[in-house]
C-alpha cells in the first residue's frame, strides 16, 4: 500500500508539466561546482553553484541521469553518467587509493560509450578533456582554487559544462540517449548496456510485467540511512536460487516512481517534517490545500512571519466547525502520512496512516484542543511538537529528546488514539528534575492534554476531565494536593518577600509522589508563615482557602500513581495561575479589618 500511493503520488505529478518532478530515468540533484571547459576539451575554469541561505551553502539542483546504488568495498566500480563526486572527476583527494580507483572507474565508464552518444558536442568536449596533454585540462583544473573548498564541502558533486551551456549531463543528446535506454531497460553499472531481460516478471505494487529491479535506489532520511526497500545479497532472506529484489518483484518503472515520489517528499519543505529522529511526509491522492499546510500545524513558527502559523490553525478551526476552507478541496480526498526513522542502513517505517482530510482534520483540532489551558500572555497560542518534546527533555536540550518519542506522538495525534505513556513519564521525570522551574505552562497542557484523551478514550475509568484553568471542585485527590502545595508556596512567599527559594525546590518532588511524608511538616511550617505576614486579612483569606482545599481531602495517601502526579501538577499550575490572574489583584476585604 505504500509503495502503491508512493507510485500514485509520482504519477500525479509527472502529470503536471509545471511540477518540476524527474522523468523516468532521472533524478534532482544538486551539483555544488562545474568544470566549464570549450568544445576543445581545454580547461576555463571551476564555477561554484553554492549560494549561501542563512547558515547554509546551498548548490543549484539540476535534472540529472539517476545514480545508482552502490556499497560495500567495491563501491568505487560504479560510477554516474556524465556526473559524480570529485573523487571520479579529478582522482581527489590525491593520497587517497580508493580516489584513483574511482577515477579510472570513470575514465573507463566514459571509454564504453556508444559511438553515436561520444559524438554529441558535450560529450565529446569531456573525452579531448582527458585525452589531450594533462596541461592543457586536467593537471589545470587541479590547480583551480575552487578545489580547496570542493573538497572542504560535505558533498561535492561535480560535473562538466560547455561555456556558456548548460552543463554536460543536461544537454537534450544526453537526456535523449538516457529516455532510450530508460524505455528499453535500465542501464547496468557499467554505463549503458541494457539490463538482462530474461529476468522479468510481474509487479507485485501494480500487478504489470517488466524486467525487475535487483536493487532499489537510494532514498536517505539522514547520512546513514540509504534506502525503504532492500535485501541484502546472499542472506538469509535468498531463497528459491532468487536474490535480492527477485525476492519481492517490483519492476524497474515501478521502482523508479516509487523512489522519485519519496525523495521529492523527503526534500520538500512543506510536504516533510523533522522532529528528533523521525521523518515525517504526507501528500494526498488530488491535489489539495491541507497537502501544503499540513506541516504548519506542527512545526515551529516562522521567524519572517511568525504569526503565519497561528492563522492556519484558527483556519483550521472555523474549517472543522463551518465545513468550509479545506474541505472545499473535498473532505473525502484520501491523504496519506508516512513516518520514518533511520534503523542501520535501511529505513524503519514508524507508522503509515491512510485517511481522508476530513478525519485528519478533526483529529489535529483535537489535538490543538486537548492542549488548550490557562496560560501568561507571552506564552505562544498553539505549541509546536518540538517545542513539547524538549520542554520534557533532559536539560531542554533538543539532542535529548528520548528516541521513538517523537514518532509516537505523532502516531498518537493523526490517529486519535491515547497519547503514548513514555511522553506522560517524561513529563513528569521533567517536572521533578527541573527544581527552578517545575510546572511550565507547557508541561502542564502537556499532561492535561494525555489525561483528558486518556479519560476520554477509556470511560470506564471514570476520571473527571481536567478544565481550563482552576476548578475547586475537581474530585482528583492528586489535583487537589497540588494546589494545596501551591497554597502552601504562596504563603511562604508572601510572609518572606523576596525569599530565594521556597518549598518548591526542595519539597516538590516527595510531595507529588509520597504526600504523607512532607504534608504534615509543610502545614506546620505554614503555621510560622501565617503569624509573620503583615495583612491579617490576607492571613485570613489563605486560612479560609486551605479549609476549602482540605475539605476534599480525608487524609495524605502513601503514594500518587503517575496519573495521580500529573493532577498534582495540573492543580499546582492550575492554582498559582489563579493567584497571578487580575481578580486577585484586587484587596481583599478583610483588608480593612
């Protein structure tokens, strides 16, 4: 299935003449400097495609002859058409043995083309390039300053160019000769050959006969990872005297499509997120607005515009409530999410959802929904996944966001399925390790967030839903303790202005897990605290608020469960956020007393 809506997706737009997607046998790929010569093979000089965008060098992408796949320790035996990396251009770096392997594996490649391909203009101009005394080309280009950072660079492709032309592997002779050997088969490793036909079959992905692909290209979610589909040649998985791709079938046109659509997700900016380890893409069956806008409602806000995300999300809202904005684009369009994560040297597929907008619409208000609490001003409205996940995070450091995280959440989002338990363990791991900060407004809508699903999700459990902001009546034991506790700190503070630490940082976390142990010194140390404050009105008030506190409470348990501990932390938030609002700015009218 998804290598079958990977197809659908290339096929969709290859369809559109304006998409800017490969052709068969072709691929986008970025060459970072071309050697520009004349149509005598001599050399003009290096030209650097890199532009700089904010911190980053990026080169231009060009529509290419595909590469192909090759590993292991003779790797260095494969080589692209007309393109590569500086290690079979030039033989750099010099002291490098495996270098000079890779470039006579290109000198020898460029030997074995047709006649009729050497004739074109371009082509032919890259043959006089090496055929001809080394001073004239080759030895110059080494010499070229542009070598230095070419080879400082963390990929250097490379390629020739006529000047004033387009480069070499780009002109319509080429491109000519790849659509014809891409229509008769693919070409082999050693450039050009047709691929053994005998070894044919029918496709499992569209059900049609063709010559079956042995390898499957590339498609890296990072440097490590190379490819969805694999097999590895003489494994286990061999069987029946069949060997790697024979084993699963899949045609050479299929394999392309399939490749191609992927990797265009993959390089998409609007279609591909990256949070923590797992890579995210999502496209839909017809073209569509909720397509493009899809990664808006998780990722992190725009620097240039960063009120652009909050927009989309309250369009989302009035398109769920109206039935209008996305789902003019048909609410029924099918939309597809695929989530990745790198596993050795092949791809993990994390999850695969196949809905349609309108369900994935009401899901992601729901999420927004859940994550919805009283909160300062200077708070953003709507909170990004990773803006959650490293606020749960050791030291709130993005490297430490806990592995596989990342992926279940947002498994547990599209899905509308319990928000994973490792993400309420961490919050509160979070909480009791961060003695300066504890509840975050953030870490408080987070753990609101799983236990309202979870109840919600499970009713027979029958746990009152946690409210927006403050609610005295909340039956939770573990909710109304932390407010006692925020009660507690309050008074602390207001009897010692300016104190530089309070219970919080030392009792916190004892008093979230086992209450009976530190409850019964903090209500004594209260006493101390009532008897120094200033105000007897204000004394008054925090007297008359502990009673309504404890009456909901018979006695201190032994011990919170985790459910328990994230109410202690909701009505702790929940109730210093109510000392700070505008009402209690007001004097109390004991005051006057």
């Amino acid at each position: 299935m998804i290598l079958q809506a990977l197809k659908e997706y290339y096929d969709r737009r290859s369809g559109d003449p304006d998409s800017g997607i490969a052709p068969p046998g072709f691929e986008k790929k970025e060459l970072q400097f071309l050697i520009v010569i004349d149509e005598a093979g001599n050399f003009i000089g290096i030209e650097d495609t890199r532009e700089k965008v904010g911190s980053k060098w990026v080169a231009k992408t060009f529509i290419l002859p595909r590469s192909k796949g090759r590993s292991g320790s003779k790797s260095y035996e494969t080589t692209f058409l007309l393109w590569d990396h500086i290690g079979y251009l030039l033989g750099l770096p010099a002291d490098d043995q495996k270098s000079r392997k890779q470039h006579e594996t290109w000198l020898q490649s460029l030997k074995d083309l047709p006649e009729r391909f050497r004739a074109d203009q371009g082509v032919a101009a890259v043959l006089k390039f090496y055929s001809q005394n080394r001073q004239g080309g080759l030895e110059k280009a080494l010499q070229a300053p542009q070598i230095e950072e070419c080879l400082k660079a963390p990929q250097c492709n490379m390629a020739f160019r006529l000047s004033g032309d387009v480069p070499v592997p780009c002109r319509e002779e080429v491109q000519a000769y790849v659509k014809l050997n891409t229509t008769e088969g693919p070409p082999t490793e050693s450039g050009g050959k047709i691929e053994n036909k005998e070894k044919s079959g029918y496709c499992l992905v569209t059900g049609e006969q063709g010559v079956i692909a042995r390898t499957h290209s590339r498609t890296p979610i990072n440097k490590d990872t190379k490819c969805l589909v694999g097999f590895q040649k003489n494994s286990g998985y061999d069987s029946y005297g069949k060997e790697q791709g024979y084993n699963a079938p899949i045609i050479a046109s299929t394999e392309f499509a399939y490749v191609t659509g992927l990797n265009t997700l993959l390089k998409s900016p609007k279609q591909r997120l990256l949070i923590g380890d797992s890579t995210t893409v999502f496209w839909s069956k017809k073209p569509s607005a909720f397509e493009s806008d899809f990664a808006i409602f998780f990722k992190e806000p725009e620097k240039d515009d960063p009120g652009a995300r909050t927009n989309k999300v309250r369009a989302l809202f009035e398109a769920v409530n109206s039935g209008a904005g996305y789902f003019d684009d048909d609410s029924s369009n099918s939309f597809y999410i695929l989530g990745l994560s790198p596993n050795s040297a092949r791809i993990a597929v994390r999850f695969w959802h196949d809905g349609t907008i309108a369900e994935y619409a009401h899901r992601i208000k729901q999420y927004f929904e859940d994550f919805k609490i009283a909160k300062p001003d200077n708070e953003p409205e709507y909170y990004s996944i990773w803006r959650i996940l490293v606020n749960i995070s050791t030291q709130d450091k993005s490297d430490n966001i806990p592995p596989n995280l990342a992926g279940e959440f947002m498994r547990s989002i599209i899905a509308g399925t319990p928000y994973p338990a490792t993400l309420l363990q961490a919050a509160l791991r979070r909480i009791r390790s961060d003695t300066k900060n504890r509840v975050k407004p953030i870490r408080a809508a987070l753990l609101k967030a799983y236990l309202n699903r979870y109840a919600r999700i499970y009713p027979q459990y029958k746990q009152k839903e946690v409210e927006f902001s403050l609610d005295a009546t909340q039956p939770s034991i573990g909710y109304q303790l932390g407010r006692l506790f925020a009660t507690l700190e309050k008074i602390q503070e207001e009897a010692n202005p300016g104190i530089g630490a309070t219970i919080r940082e030392r009792y916190y976390g004892a008093a979230c897990a086992t209450p009976v142990t530190v409850f019964a010194i903090l209500l004594r140390l209260k006493n101390h605290h009532l008897a120094k404050m200033a105000s007897r009105g204000r004394a008054v008030n925090f007297e008359r608020l502990l009673g309504e506190i404890m009456s909901h409470l018979n006695d201190f348990p032994s011990h919170l469960d985790l459910h328990e501990q994230g109410r202690f932390a909701i009505g702790y938030y929940h109730q210093r956020q109510d000392f700070f609002s505008k009402k209690e700015e007001a004097v109390p009218v004991e005051e006057a007393q």
